[in-house]
C-alpha cells in the first residue's frame, strides 16, 4: 500500500492561535513525495520486500527509510544465504582438485578469496571491526573508562602488528556498525547490503547495484550511523528477530566454529522464489 502524501494540507493554528508558514507543511509533502517514489522503485525491483511503515505525521530520513526496506528485503535474505554457502566451501574453494574442473578457474577462486574481493571476505573484514570495537568499547566500560588511553590504543597496535592509524579505522568503522546494529549484538550485519558483489547484479538485465533502490553505498552506511534511531523505529520487530536469530548461528560457525545447518539446506532452496515469507523460513536452524 502506497505510503499516505500530505497534500493539501492547510496551516495548523499553533497554541497561540497563530497560523504556522506554509513553508513546513511544503517541506513534509515534497519529503513524503519523495519516500513514496522511492517505496515505489524499491516495490518494482523487489516485490515482496517489507516496505517500511511510515506514520502520518512523520517523515524519516531517506537514508533511514531506504535502509530498513534494504534489511527487511528478499535480496538480504539471499545476500545471507550466500554468504554461508561461501563459508561452508571455503576450504573446498582454497585446495586444487585434480581431475576435476578448469584449473584456472580453479586457481582464479583461490585467487578471488586471497585478494579479499568476494562477499564473505567482505562480509567477514566488517564483522571483525565490528567484534573488535564492541569488545573493546565493553571492556573499558568495565573499567569505569570512557575511552582507551593513548598508551593502551598503542600497546594493542603493537600486540596486533598494526599501525595505530590503522587501527583508529578499523575501530572507527567497527563502531559505526555497532551503532547501527544496536547496541546488544551485531547480528543484523550478515544481512546490511554493502559486498562488492551479488545479489544485486542481474545478468539478464545487465543491471548493476548502483541502480538497485535497495543497494546502500558505503557513505549512506555512514550517513545511517547518525540515523539510527529513525532506522530501528522502522524495523518490523517479528521480521528482524527472524534474521538475529539466523545471524546468530553465521556468527557461531564463523567465531565458534560451530556445525549449523538452515532449513534450506536440508529442504533446497529455490534462488527465485518470490515469496519472502518461504526465505525467512528457510532462515531456520535445525
């Protein structure tokens, strides 16, 4: 259902009797104008994508609006399955098999994981940053420290065999998505749309993910960090306790090295359904 457009909508008397500028009520329905165009787009290119409620008399940021309707769609779902196909062949994909196989393609895999270009190598850099600034942020905060002392960001630097600049970054950036995460877990992350490659890349169209309503650029990520707030507010909660829990079990296998097996992989998957609700319940673990 289209989101409601304030049109029309005449100056409110404020609590002095006064009548307010036009000017706002302008600004809110070119906003909602613009939210609704979007939600437009974003219904074309993923039909059963869970478009965010927006209240009446409130407009979201864009960022926020276009973020949510980007974790709650069925490219996520699939960015997700994707990502754990990848980490159960992993090792598969860094050993030759002879006799089987193009062995350049062979080596153009192992060559593809060592560069770090595929998605869960990308996936995999974003939850280390991530684990590092929580645990980190955690511990002082068990000391009774706002933040970590110079001589303790270099002892840590040294200990890693990392540049303290270096460092600062992946800290920063490990931040910025606990922020946007929430601050209990970063199990949202498998499913925030930023890899280099994948789900939004159609062959058959030649459409690439710049042009995917639903794709969000790394400096929206950052712009979203400010946003978080409006984010979450427009998170469906049943929708995203679904992904935390099939977020949990990537974040076991991968921290842990725990045996988990989704519901699609002992089911099947079909990569082109259209229902959004059989992804989420493929996202099950048994």
């Amino acid at each position: 259902m289209p989101l409601p457009i304030l049109l029309g909508k005449r100056p409110r008397a404020d609590d002095q009797g006064t009548q307010t500028s036009g000017r706002g009520t302008r600004a809110c329905t070119a906003s909602r104008r613009k939210l609704n165009a979007l939600a437009e787009k974003i219904r074309k290119w993923d039909p059963n994508c869970r478009i965010p409620q927006v209240p009446r008399d409130s407009d979201p940021p864009e960022v926020a609006f276009k973020a949510a309707a980007s974790v709650q769609s069925s490219l996520a779902v699939k960015q997700f399955i994707s990502l754990v196909e990848e980490w159960k062949r992993r090792d598969k994909d860094m050993f030759l098999s002879s006799g089987t196989g193009d062995i350049v393609v062979q080596h153009g895999k192992r060559l593809v994981n060592l560069v770090g270009k595929s998605s869960l190598t990308d996936f995999l850099h974003r939850h280390a940053q991530a684990c590092v600034a929580r645990q980190l942020d955690l511990q002082m905060k068990s000391r009774g420290s706002i933040r970590r002392s110079k001589d303790d960001t270099e002892r840590l630097a040294r200990e890693l065999g990392m540049e303290i600049e270096d460092l600062k970054e992946h800290l920063e950036k490990g931040r910025m998505w606990n922020s946007i995460c929430g601050p209990e877990d970063d199990r949202l992350l498998p499913f925030f749309t930023v890899g280099p490659k994948g789900t939004f890349e159609e062959e058959d169209t030649l459409i690439v993910k710049e042009k995917c309503p639903l794709y969000i650029k790394k400096k929206e990520w950052r712009s979203l960090a400010r946003e978080t707030q409006a984010f979450h507010s427009l998170l469906d909660a049943d929708h995203v306790s679904t992904l935390r829990r099939a977020g949990e079990a990537l974040e076991k296998m991968v921290l842990m090295g725990s045996e988990q097996v989704f519901r699609w992989e002992k089911e099947g998957f079909d990569g082109g359904t259209n229902s959004l609700e059989s992804l989420l319940a493929a996202l099950g673990v048994d």
